[in-house]
C-alpha cells in the first residue's frame, strides 16, 4: 500500500514540476526574468484550474467517443 502512496506522490510532484515548468517557458517567451512569488503562485493557480477544466473536458470526450463507438458497432 505504502508502494502506491509513493506513486502517486511522485505523480503529483511530476504534475506541479510540469506546471511551474509551463509557467517558466511562458514567462521567458514574454520576456520576463523575475516576477514576484505572490503573483507566479496565482499564475500557478490559474494554470492548475485550466488543467482541472481541460482534464474534465477530456475524460467527457473519451466517454463520448466510447459510447459513439459501440453505438456505430451496434447499428452495423
């Protein structure tokens, strides 16, 4: 059990590593060198509810692409 904690632990690292490296790439495509802590940690929310979102998003198009799928196999 222990062995799974450390997964998903380490996935969750690996996602907010992703995030903050997103962060980093956009801000040095716009130039900037250093912003304040305060303001890159509200960048960093802004990030993770868009991926929360587009999560969501994917899992609703999957599930609709599956029920898409046996509904065509069904029909031929």
């Amino acid at each position: 059990m222990e062995d799974k904690s450390e997964e998903i632990a380490a996935l969750k690292e690996a996602i907010e590593l992703n995030r903050e490296n997103l962060l980093n790439d956009l801000l040095a495509a716009l130039n900037f060198d250093e912003i304040n802590e305060g303001v890159f940690q509200e960048l960093l929310k802004i990030i993770e509810q868009a991926d929360l979102k587009t999560i969501k998003l994917t899992k609703a198009l999957e599930a609709q692409e599956v029920i898409d799928k046996v509904l065509k196999d069904r029909l031929t």
